[in-house]
C-alpha cells in the first residue's frame, strides 16, 4: 500500500513538472484565402499551361516571429487554366478535373502539412510536409520566405508519385510531342 501511494505521489510531482515545462504553443496565423494565390504551371514538350487554385483554408504557426508549422487545404475544384480563353480554356480545366488528373469529383482536396521547417536565413525557412493529392500522401520539400503578414513559396511536384499518369513518359512509352512533363511547379502567395 506504502508503495502505490509513493508512486502515486511522484506520478503526480513528475507529471505536473512535465506539464509546468512543456513550451507554450506557439501563435497560429490563418490564412486569408480570398487575398492568398497558388498559381501552378505544368510543362510539355511543345510548351506550357499556367492557372490557379484557390485555398480553402490555412493557417501557419509562428514562435515569436519564427516560422515553425504550417496547414493547407486546396479547393480542386477551383483548379482554372489562366493561359487560354474560350473553348481550349474549358477543355483544358475538364480534363484536369477529370480522372486523367486530378479527379475532383472524388478528391475535392489536396492537403499540406508542413512536418519539419528549419530557418535557412534571415526570413527564409526550408520546409518539409506531407503533401496528398488524390488520396496519396508523400513528403516534399520546399522554401518559404516570411515578410510582415506575407509568405511566399515555390513547389516542384512531382505528378508521378500521385498516380496522375496522363501523358506521362513514366508511365506511357512513345508519346513523342504528346508528352506532359511529371513535374509542375506551384508558386505560393500567402496573406495572414
């Protein structure tokens, strides 16, 4: 009996130290997404097509003013081509939307988790997360930079690695000028 309650008196002692010690979290920032751009570009072999994907929601947690996590989720079905007007312009953002890519109908998100994030300057941090698109999640790396309430950061994604296989010399032999580059770039704007 002595000895249930001695260990449940320094249970007790060592647990509330452990809570007294644990660092205060830090401030999380949300993202305004109205004023806030991801701006893709994906490459073929005869050219390019640029567009946008609006932010559903985000936040990026800060201690003090260092950059030490970060949460997004983009809105897929938002997905536009910004290059081309018209007829090409519809067809373009439909098959993106479709299963070929992206499959909104049964993926309406893609996610970012940021798993690690080390200062690399000034106001520059290199940023590890977890990115899923259409189900699949893989790590990614990346630079962020902080001004004020501003944030910007450039992606390459690899297409490949989310089973997006349209097109894709990785997948498909002799595709010839048909082939679509697996990698896009994503080029982030962030306001908080």
């Amino acid at each position: 009996m002595k000895k249930t309650v001695l260990s449940l008196a320094l249970a007790i002692v060592f647990g509330a130290t452990a809570t007294a010690t644990t660092p205060v979290e830090g401030e999380k920032k949300e993202v305004n997404s109205e004023t806030s751009k991801v701006t893709w570009k994906a490459y073929k072999v005869t050219g390019s097509h640029t567009g946008t994907v609006d932010l559903k929601s985000g936040a990026l947690l800060f201690d003090g003013d260092k950059l030490t996590g970060g949460e997004f989720v983009v809105d897929m079905p938002t997905l536009i081509s910004t290059d081309l007007e018209g007829e090409y312009k519809g067809k373009l953002e439909g098959h993106l939307k479709s299963d070929d890519f992206f499959g909104v109908a049964n993926h309406p998100t893609s996610k970012l988790v940021f798993t690690n994030v080390k200062a690399s300057g000034k106001n520059s941090y290199e940023v590890t997360g977890d990115l899923t698109i259409k189900g699949i999640t893989k790590p990614i790396t990346f630079d962020v930079s902080v001004y004020g309430s501003k944030a910007t950061a450039t992606l390459k994604v690899d297409r490949a690695e989310y089973d997006v296989k349209y097109g894709s010399g990785s997948f498909f032999e002799n595709l010839g000028d048909k082939t679509i580059y697996d990698e896009f770039d994503l080029v982030v704007d962030l306001e908080f």
